[in-house]
C-alpha cells in the first residue's frame, strides 16, 4: 500500500478531487490532510471523506512537530496542493524527491513570493497573456523552483476575469494532477 500525504491551506478542490480519484484504488491510500488554517474549507472536504486532518500554526511547522506527525505517518510521497506555506527545509531534507507542489501557472513565469491562487491569475490577466497553464513540481528549498514534472498549457483569450483564468486551471489541475501522483507511485502501470 503506498500513502499519500496532502497539505493545503484552502478551498480543497484538488483535495477532493485526489481523495476521489484514489477512493476504490487498494494500492493507494490518503493517509492525512494537513493545514495550516483552521478554517480552510479543505478540512471539512477530508472529514466528509474520513481522511483524518491536523491544523498547524507555523511554530509547529518549523520546529519539529508537523515533521514529527509526517514521521508517523510515513508518506511514500507528500504533496502540496494549494499549501500557501513555504516547506520548512528541515522537512525537505528529511523527505528528497518525496513532496510535490502544483503552481497554477507556467513556472519560471509567475511564481515566488506572493504568486499563489487569485494572485497569480490577477497578475496573467493584467499582463494579457494568451496562455497561462499548471506546473507539477518537485519541491526543493527553494520557493517553486524544484525540478518539473510536467506542465499542461491552456489559451486564456476569451477569459475576462482571474475567476474564469482560475476555472480554467482548476480544470487542467483535476484532470492531471491524480494522474501524476499515479505515476510516480507507480513508475511501471
Ligand atoms: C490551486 O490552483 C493551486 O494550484 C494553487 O492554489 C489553488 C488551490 O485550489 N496553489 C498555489 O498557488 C501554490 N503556490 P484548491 O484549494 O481548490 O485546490
């Protein structure tokens, strides 16, 4: 059985969308959903689901206590989808090549401090780009800069809102990024 460990600090659509996907899959399990914000929407999306969830402050994040419950835990593989927090380096280290984060956007372009959610999609509409796109990577010490996994574009000419770039994202993020975790699970199906 291989698990999968998520952190997200919102909305949980992708959340929901990965527990779904792995639900009746007896190889994969979704062994915890760990926040930062207690009132994230994400929480209540993982207990209707029966995943069990752990609320953090930062303190616990950088000082050894979330490292501790992952250690518990023991993920095959840690990922990110839409945690807004940096991955202290301690657990970097601890978990290499094991954590993957999902941008909503075509790194290098629009990632780093600040460029996370609506900001990043606010940002690709006032610059009028054609096209803007997710990027699955892995997670180094460096903020949105680890190795690319793959990336998915999509043409945003009709869009007229960051609500509808964001629809359009979310869509691409749902249909790729369970595939994605599979894979590395499972290298060989
Ligand atoms: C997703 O679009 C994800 O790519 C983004 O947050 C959103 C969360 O949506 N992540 C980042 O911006 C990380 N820098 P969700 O809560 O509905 O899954």
């Amino acid at each position: 059985m291989k698990k999968i460990l998520l952190f997200a600090s919102g909305a949980g659509s992708n959340v929901e969308n990965i527990i779904q996907y792995f639900k009746n899959n007896n190889e994969v399990a979704v062994v915890g959903v760990f926040s930062n914000n207690p009132e994230a929407k994400v929480l209540e999306k993982a207990q209707v689901h029966h995943v069990p969830t752990l609320v953090f402050n930062r303190a616990e994040l950088n000082e050894g206590f979330v490292l501790a419950k992952i250690n518990e835990l023991q993920p095959d593989l840690i990922v990110l989808a839409g945690f807004l927090w940096k991955m202290p380096e301690e657990i970097v280290h601890h978990y290499p090549n094991k954590i993957i984060n999902i941008h909503p956007a075509l790194l290098p372009k629009y990632g780093g401090k600040g460029m996370y959610g609506m900001n990043v999609h606010k940002t690709i509409l006032e610059n009028k780009e054609h096209e803007t796109g997710i990027t699955i990577h892995y997670v180094n010490e460096h903020y949105d800069e680890g190795e690319f996994i793959l990336q998915q574009t999509v043409n945003i000419e009709s869009c007229q809102t960051p609500e509808e770039i964001a629809a359009k994202v979310h869509e691409l993020e749902h249909e790729f990024f369970p595939k994605v975790i599979e894979q590395i699970l499972n290298p060989k199906s």
